[in-house]
C-alpha cells in the first residue's frame, strides 16, 4: 500500500517539477503529432475546472477540507481490508497516492500542475498529470474490484 502511494506522489512531483524547470507556463511541447503533448497548465479549480472561478479562500478551504475527508477515508478503508483483496488495496492506493500528490500543489501552490493533454484535432481532454492519472485509474479498478467481489458472492 505505500509503496504504490508513496510511488505515485513520488512520480506526481518529479514529473510536475521536471515540467515546471522546462516549460513555461501555457507553453506546449508536441509529443505523438495530432494526439499527444506536453502542455504546461496550472488548474485552480477541481476536475474539469471546479471552482475555478471561485475566491482563492473559498477554494482552499473546500479542497483541504474534502482532500483531507477523502484521504481519511480511505486510509479506514485501507486498514479494514483483508489480505486477500489485493485489487481493492491497489485501487485504493492509487486514488491515495492521486490524492495526496495534488493536494500538495494546493497547499504550495494553490493550484494543481496539469501537463498530459491529450487531443484529435481540435478536440481536448482537459490537460491532467500523474495525480488524476493514478485517481482515475484507482477508481477504474476499484469499480471492477466490487464487480468482481458481487459476483464471487453467492447467493444461498
């Protein structure tokens, strides 16, 4: 369990760092030509831009406060698990170690470092990082984890 939450803050803040000392900010970098780039952002709001247009106060104030209910949560959740559910462990990892990663750009920063942008054409995924990358993830596999667990249950 630390070792993938501990890996992915780990990762989350090398790579926003190494792309905080090599590009400027909204500078793009093209990397797979009409899919992929490096595109350096900085996000006040939550995903998809939540809040972003909220007062600096307001913002702190909610994120450390559903951050810190949320990494609560799920550190409980953690500690309940048995050893034999090793997928509910890593998902719950993930989303941790995403969590924690951009919670500590808010605290530094205010903002969260967003860098992946992934497009066709015109169209663009709201740019994301190592952070929303491992939350998602997380989520994913926590989702099919439960699946699974529901169908290993059999009814009397």
């Amino acid at each position: 369990m630390l070792l993938v939450s501990g890996g992915v803050v780990v990762l989350d803040q090398i790579t926003k760092i190494l792309v905080d000392g090599s590009l400027t900010l909204y500078h793009s970098v093209e990397v797979i030509p009409n899919y992929l780039s490096l595109t350096y952002v900085r996000n006040s709001g939550a995903a998809f831009g939540f809040l972003a247009g909220s007062r600096s106060t307001l913002r702190i104030v909610f994120f450390l406060l559903v951050s810190g209910v949320a990494i609560a949560c799920i550190a409980y959740l953690l500690k309940t698990l048995r050893p034999q559910q090793k997928l509910l462990t890593v998902s719950l990892s993930l989303v941790l170690g995403g969590a924690v990663g951009n919670l500590i750009d808010r605290i530094r920063i205010g903002k969260v470092t967003d860098f992946i942008d992934v497009f066709v054409g015109n169209w663009h995924w709201p740019a994301f990082n190592v952070a929303d990358s491992a939350l998602t993830t997380g989520i994913v596999l926590f989702l099919l984890a439960n699946v699974k667990q529901g169908k290993d249950i059999k009814e009397p």
